[in-house]
C-alpha cells in the first residue's frame, strides 16, 4: 500500500483516473477475497405513485405497485463486493426469524460464505422504505439494538480466526445494532494484524475510538464531527492530521456526500476526490459501495489513493439507482472520465 498520496497525484495532473490502471485492477478483482464483519439487515421497499394527500393527516397516499426486498447493512458491503467480481465471507448475526432466513439465502444466492451466527434472543433487523417516484417517504425501522451475547461473540471469534488469515483485506461495517462489541472489535484488528491483512472500517459513534489501529477509518462528516468536534472546512489538513492521529488510525478517508472524499494519510497534505453524479436519486448504500471498491481495489494490489479514486466514481454510479444498489467494474469504467482531483 502507498502512503495514500502518490496515485492521486497522477490523478490530479491528468484531471481523470486513467482507463488502463483501472482496467488493469479490475482485471484481479476475481482473485480478491474480502471479509466482510458487521450488521445484517434486511432492506425492503414499498413503491408507487403518490398522487394526493391523505384526507386523515397531511401526509402523501402512496398506491403500491411495487415491492421487494434486498440485503443490508454488511450484507450490502459484500453485495458490492460480489458485483465487482471478488470473492467474499462474511460474518455476522441474524434473528431465528423469516428476515434472517431471507437474508442468508441472499447471501447464498450471491455465492458469498455466510458465516452467520443466528441468535433467538434477537430479531434481524429490518428496514422498511416507503418511495414515491423514486424518492424516500418515509422509512420505518424494525430492530433490538443491543450487544450480543458471550456465547455469540465467542461464535463470531471463531469464524474471524477461521477466514481473516486467508484474506486480502477486512471490512468492519458497523451499523451500531450490537454485533460489534469493543473486545470482538479487538480481537478482529489483532486477527487481521497478526497476518497483514488491511482493516478498513466503517464507524458509528459508540465504538468509533475502539477502532484504533485500523489501517482505514471511513467516517461521513456528521459521525466525524460528534466523535471530535465541529469541522469548518473539509481540506483543513491540521485538524485532519489531529484527528487522525487521535482516532489512531493508519488513514482517515472522510466522505462528504455530494462534495466527494477527503484522505488524510501521516505526514501528507488531505486530498480531495471528487466524482460528480450525473443525477441522484438515493444515497441509500452509497458507503457500503466505497468500502466494498477501496477494499476490493487494495486486495487487487491497487495503492490505496487509486482505490479511493475508484470509490469516488463507484458512488457516483451508486446514487444515481433507486433504492440500496451495487455497482459493477464496467460502471466504474464508463464513469471514470468524470473524476476530478484536487
């Protein structure tokens, strides 16, 4: 890995990540194999034409015509990592309920290794969206966020030091609903370490300095800035480099919605990475689609600044999708004009 600045400094003379380095990556995203450690959900979508007010309250009547479910959460990371071709595991907890069942058998479905703990103390959790020509309504949430059990984590330990020591890299996608308790965080980061293996994280607030020694923090503003404090400026490379070092991560890569991603790497000025949508539709996923390119793209022996170029476009794509999408290698490709670095 480099030191998160010298690919994107190429990138920031040629105004575009070169179709040949990405094309070159791609070409090893099947030998990649990625571990994906989080929380399950399951994402469901209720759609149709919202024409008139209800006369009950002053909320919209939507007419369904349309339902479906999809995976979520890390499942969604490792859905990503399966549209780009890389090989997947995957650890985490589902209810002994309807939910779980449907979850694991998209996982299966998706060729992933579903290293599922199932806990009947828990229900898996559910998120359920109500759409209107495209766009969100409302979103009803059905969950029991709360540590796991002993005997459960000591299960998910297990599948940890059975799969991390044969991995290119590891993605921590915590969603706060319990399966990442701090000593199962631990034991994680000392597995991929003892190893070699890249820990890119995904943070909420709870665990967030329990992630220290993690190669890769990817933060959004808003959790950054309740973990630390106010951020005025995005390319503050002081406050950065302070954050960094006080996180304890190897790299910060902040990601700020439609201005694109800042990384921060030890003794480098930030680096702004820009990849403008051409519409949006639904930033729903978009952070389990970079975590799942910048992970796939370091497993496939990318630096990490090509990997963080690559993400940028990948989101790009993803947003412009209704509803938690994945992104394939030949989006990211057609896509990659439209980078820009600064």
């Amino acid at each position: 890995m480099d030191d998160g600045r010298g690919g994107l400094e190429a990138v920031s003379r040629a105004g575009t990540l070169d179709g040949g380095r990405f094309a070159e990556l791609a070409a090893g995203f099947g030998e990649a194999r990625v571990v994906v450690l989080g929380d399950l959900m399951l994402d469901r979508y209720v759609a149709g034409p919202a024409d008139r007010v209800s006369p009950e309250a002053p909320v919209p009547v939507v007419r369904v015509d349309r339902e479906w479910d999809a995976i979520g959460g890390a499942a969604n990371v490792a859905a990503n990592v399966r549209a780009l071709g890389a090989r997947c595991d995957v650890i985490g907890v589902l209810g002994r309920d309807a939910p779980g069942e449907a979850v694991e058998e998209a996982l299966d479905a998706l060729g992933a290794g579903c290293r599922c703990v199932r806990d009947g103390s828990r229900a898996t959790t559910v998120k359920t969206r109500v759409l209107a020509r495209g766009q969100q309504v409302v979103r009803i949430d059905r969950e029991e966020p709360a540590p796991v059990p002993h005997a459960v984590a000591e299960e998910l330990a297990a599948h940890i030091d059975a799969v991390v020591p044969g991995a290119d890299a590891l993605v921590v996608a915590d969603y706060d609903k319990g399966t990442l308790t701090p000593p199962l965080i631990r034991h994680a980061l000392a597995a991929a370490a003892a190893v070699s293996v890249p820990v890119l994280v995904d943070p909420k607030q709870r665990n967030f300095f329990a992630y220290a020694g993690a190669t890769i923090l990817k933060p959004n503003r808003a959790e950054l800035e309740a973990a630390l404090g106010e951020l005025s400026r995005p390319e503050d490379g002081d406050w950065l480099e302070a954050a960094r070092e006080r996180v304890g991560c190897g790299h910060l890569l902040l990601t700020l919605g439609a201005a694109g991603m800042v990384l921060a790497s030890p003794g480098r000025p930030p680096l702004h990475v820009a990849a403008r949508a051409r519409s949006v539709y639904d930033v729903s996923g978009a952070g389990d689609t970079v975590a799942a390119v910048v992970a796939v793209a370091l497993a496939a022996g990318a630096r990490l600044s090509e990997a963080v170029a690559a993400a940028a476009v990948a989101a790009a794509a993803g947003v412009a999708k209704v509803g938690v999408a994945t992104v394939s290698p030949e989006e990211i490709a057609s896509r990659i004009p439209t980078l820009t670095a600064e």
